[in-house]
C-alpha cells in the first residue's frame, strides 16, 4: 500500500458519521486465576480478582468507529434494567449518540459474561431475549434513520446482525434503498439465520462459515490457499448473485480476508496478525474500520487492507476491545 495515502484515509476518518444499527449488548469479563479443581466436579475453580463492563455486540461497532476519529450514531433496543442503563453509560463515555436506543420493558438487555483465567476463556453465560422486537420499535428505528438520510448527515449506515430480534427485510431494506438513492454508504454484518437477501448493499461482510451458511452450503475445513479454493468462490459467486452487494468482503481467520467485487475479482488479503490471543469482536472491527475507509474515500481494496491491519491488532488483545487511530497507523507504518 502507499503509505502516504493510506494515512491520508485514516486522517480523514476524523468526523465521519456512521449510524450504526443492531443488537446492543453489554459484555462482561470476570477476571481470575484457575489454581486448583473443584472437589464438587471436574471444573476449575476461578478465584476471582475482578470484573469488567464493555460495549459489545453493535456497540462494539460504535466503540471502534469512534476510537478510530469517526462519530457513531447509536440504533437499537436495551432493556429498562441495570445492563440498560450501563450500555447508556458507556455510549456516553465514548460521546455515542444514543437518541436511537429504545428502551423495551419488557426485554433484558443483552448480556455475554466471559469468565476468563490465565488470558483462557473458560466459560461464557449469554442473557438475552432473542424474539422479534415490536413493530412500534422497528418504526421509530427506521423513521429516526429516514430523517438523518433525507437531512444528509450520515456519510455512512452499518447494520449488526446477530439474530437477536432488532433487523428485518423490511427495515433493512427501506433504509438500504434510501440511503444508496443519496449517496450514503450502507454496510451488513449478515447472520445465516436471517436469509434477508437485501440488494444494493456497498458492502456485505461474513465471516467464512457465515458465508457459507448464507449460501446454502456446509463449510468444511480446506487445505487449499483461499486463491485456488473453488468452493469459496462457488459461495462467493451464489452470494453475489443473490444479494447483488458493491462488495462481498469474507474474513478468513489465520488466512486473511478474501474481497470480492461486482466484476467477479477476488484479491486475498493475508492476515497481519503477529499473535492470536481472543477474536472477540474481530468481525466489528473489520467492518467499522473498512465502511469508515469507504466514507473517507478509499477503494475497495485498500479499504480492505486498512481493515485487514486493524483486525490483526485486536485479536492480539485479550476480550472485546477497540483499536485506536494509533494503534491503525503504527501497524500500518510497519506493515506492507
């Protein structure tokens, strides 16, 4: 990459406003140390040492958008419970615009608590209520939005899908068309429970296994380079043909990113992970780092990259964490 430019791209984040729309979680990390097993089961017993609260989920989304120098507008539901009234405190700590965050009653908000010894995830409790959420919901979601795109004050919309109940076709879809209708750049983090097929998307991002699932096929494990892999690009092809996105862009864990367009290019992009401790909310970063790229005038390809860095520095850290417009710049600085 040419280094000059892309530091341009990076410093032009600065200010873009991406409205972000999915399921609002509230992660949860307790930190221990695993010394002994329990004489009641065959388990570790942790003695805990303390435990830490963290935007997850779509929020996630927003926490990386706005360490990175962007503004993130906040789209979704929480419970009226403590875990609501945390995610509200967070937001506000990281000055994410929170007037799209609905407050339902009668959910819980979504809560993953991780328990964690010796950098090991040894357990996961997730808390959450996955039914659809109301119609009255999904209206002042999607009408909050209309406004904000007919004004022109978002230079981009990213939708988190993590099958939790907020996103459906037909939401998705009416803020998708009228948001490609101005110019505004809409990207999807699809989940394979939710078969949407939403067109004219800019980007659609999934993980490997997603991608498969999305296009109807069972991903079994490849010894191939991502380069020489039919099937990969059989699903590619199926996804692009139904979905008809600017950009299919699929992570590929320790083998990278493989980035498809609309002329059926593909360009693998290696992994610039140096050490994989936790991909915990990888997948958020990727696509924040590369719809804010696309907002600051990068190609695809070179969006793809700058993203491709940014995930290489998170899954060095341990738990749901963010990467900083630092952080971006001095991978990139030693990086190719």
């Amino acid at each position: 990459m040419n280094h000059q430019k892309t530091e341009q791209i990076i410093t032009a984040f600065n200010g873009k406003r991406i409205g972000v729309v999915g399921d609002l979680m509230l992660d949860v990390y307790t930190w221990g140390k695993a010394a002994r097993i329990s004489p009641e089961a065959p388990v570790p017993v942790v003695q805990v040492r303390k435990t830490t609260r963290c935007l997850g989920g779509a929020a996630n989304v927003m926490r990386n958008i706005v360490t990175l120098g962007g503004r993130a507008d906040a789209f979704g539901v929480i419970g009226d419970d403590p875990n609501g009234r945390t995610v509200r405190q967070l937001l506000a700590e990281y000055d994410i615009d929170p007037r799209g965050v609905c407050c339902d009653p009668h959910r819980r908000t979504t809560e993953k608590q991780r328990v964690i010894a010796a950098s090991q995830q040894l357990l996961r409790i997730d808390y959450e209520d996955t039914e659809a959420v109301t119609d009255t919901v999904r209206r002042e979601i999607t009408s909050s939005l209309l406004e904000l795109i007919a004004a022109r004050q978002l230079d981009a919309i990213v939708f988190e899908d993590y099958a939790k109940g907020l996103l459906d076709r037909t939401m998705v879809q009416t803020i998708t068309d009228a948001a490609r209708r101005v110019g505004i750049i809409v990207a999807l983090d699809p989940n394979p429970k939710h078969q949407m097929q939403i067109q004219n998307l800019t980007v659609m991002k999934p993980n490997r296994q997603e991608a498969f699932g999305l296009a109807g096929k069972i991903a079994e494990d490849s010894n191939l380079p991502p380069m020489q892999d039919p099937e990969l690009r059989e699903v590619a092809a199926i996804l692009m043909a139904q979905w008809h996105p600017d950009y299919l862009l699929i992570s590929l864990a320790a083998d990278g990113m493989a980035l498809f367009d609309r002329n059926a290019d593909m360009t693998i992009i290696p992994t610039m992970a140096r050490e994989v401790f936790d991909v915990s909310g990888a997948g958020d970063t990727v696509i924040a780092t590369f719809t804010l790229a696309l907002a600051a005038g990068a190609d695809g390809i070179t969006a793809a990259r700058i993203a491709n860095h940014a995930a290489g520095i998170v899954v060095g850290k341990i738990g749901t964490a963010p990467v900083t417009r630092e952080e971006l710049l001095e991978s990139l600085k030693h990086g190719k």
